[in-house]
C-alpha cells in the first residue's frame, strides 16, 4: 500500500493510465485517466510557501516561487467519483 495525501486512503495498485485506491473503512475503488496537468483542481487551494490560488497564473507564479513543477504534494491525490470538472476520469467502484 502506498500513502496519498488523504491519510484515510491509500493506492493498493496502480498501472499505467490506471490507479486503485482503497479508504481505510476497506471501500476500493479505480480510476482510469490521466491528470492532464491543467490545474482546474487547484483554483482556491492554499499552498504552503505561497499561498492562496486564485487563477492559473497563480499556478506558473506559484512555481516559479517554489522551484518546482508540482506545487501541490508529491503525494497522490486521491480522486473519487465525487470529483469533477477537470480531467476526464471514468471511476468504477469494486468490491
């Protein structure tokens, strides 16, 4: 099991375009896609060492402050099929 950056929920497996999460109550779940990377989801956050994010210029300053790409976490994001308007996912939920 791998940590994400929701402590209930950890990737069980995960492949190519493809990730399997289970929460800690021993719901799973699978997502296929891929974050294409444009930062919708991100909008409003609070990012540490910049702040709030307010637009996706926002997003290239905040990196450019931070000297990374990734101004998140480097941990996973879970997604579930609450999760909308942003990259396209298809969820299914397993047994």
């Amino acid at each position: 099991m791998e940590p994400t950056s929701d402590p209930y929920v950890m990737i069980e497996e995960r492949g190519e375009g493809w990730v399997r999460y289970r929460r800690d109550d021993g719901v799973r779940w699978e997502v296929r896609g891929v974050c294409d990377r444009r930062g919708d989801c991100l909008i409003g956050a609070n990012i540490e060492g910049f702040g709030v994010i307010e637009s996706h210029d926002d997003i290239e300053r905040a990196k450019q402050v931070l000297g990374r790409e990734r101004i998140d976490s480097e941990l996973d994001v879970p997604i579930t099929p609450a999760f909308s308007n942003c990259c396209p996912f298809s969820f299914v939920e397993l047994e």
